[in-house]
C-alpha cells in the first residue's frame, strides 16, 4: 500500500477537497471501466452476430440437395466459412482476455 501524506494540519475544508477530489477520481475510473466493459460487450455481440452468419452459410450448404450444389464452389464456402469462423473465434478470445485484464 503506497504511504498516505499526512494529513495533520489541514483544515476541514481542506480536508473535504481532498475527499472531494478522491471522489471524483474514483467515479471517473468507475465511468471508464463502464464505458470499457460496454464497449466490449458490443465486440462480443457483433462477433457472435458474424459467427451466426458463417453457420447459417455452413447450415445453407449441408441442407441444400446434392444435385444443385457446385462441388467445387461448395468446398470453397465451407473453407472460407470455417476460415471465418477461426478468426471470430480468434478475436472473442483477445476481446474477453482484453476484458479480463480490465477488471484486474
């Protein structure tokens, strides 16, 4: 715990501008780590909503029947689908640790 100034001979109106001052600081540190936690939870959701959609084109595939699908064009889509859906994967990892290391 680092060493406190001593707070002997300040007046009591000194003394409230500290707390004053104290307070602040700490409401403006708790609206930074609202706005931070919002703004990660907004990643979050936009993520999952990108993911949503590269099932949903993974999904089209796997329904769609075999004779009206282009074998070559659908191995295409799977791959770029899986490839995106590694990369959101990737980026919720980096946002929730991000978050993490807020709140420590």
């Amino acid at each position: 715990m680092p060493d406190l100034p001593s707070l002997d001979g300040l007046t009591s109106t000194q003394l409230i501008e500290l707390l004053e001052d104290a307070q602040r600081a700490y409401m403006a540190a708790v609206e930074r780590e609202k706005a931070e936690a919002a703004s990660a939870q907004q990643q979050l959701i936009t993520l999952a909503e990108q993911l949503g959609q590269q099932i949903a084109a993974l999904t089209a595939i796997v329904e769609a029947p075999a004779e009206s699908l282009d074998p070559v064009q659908a191995v295409r889509t799977i791959a770029g689908a899986l490839g995106q859906v590694t990369e959101l994967a990737r980026q919720s990892v980096l946002v929730g640790a991000q978050a993490a290391e807020m709140h420590h």
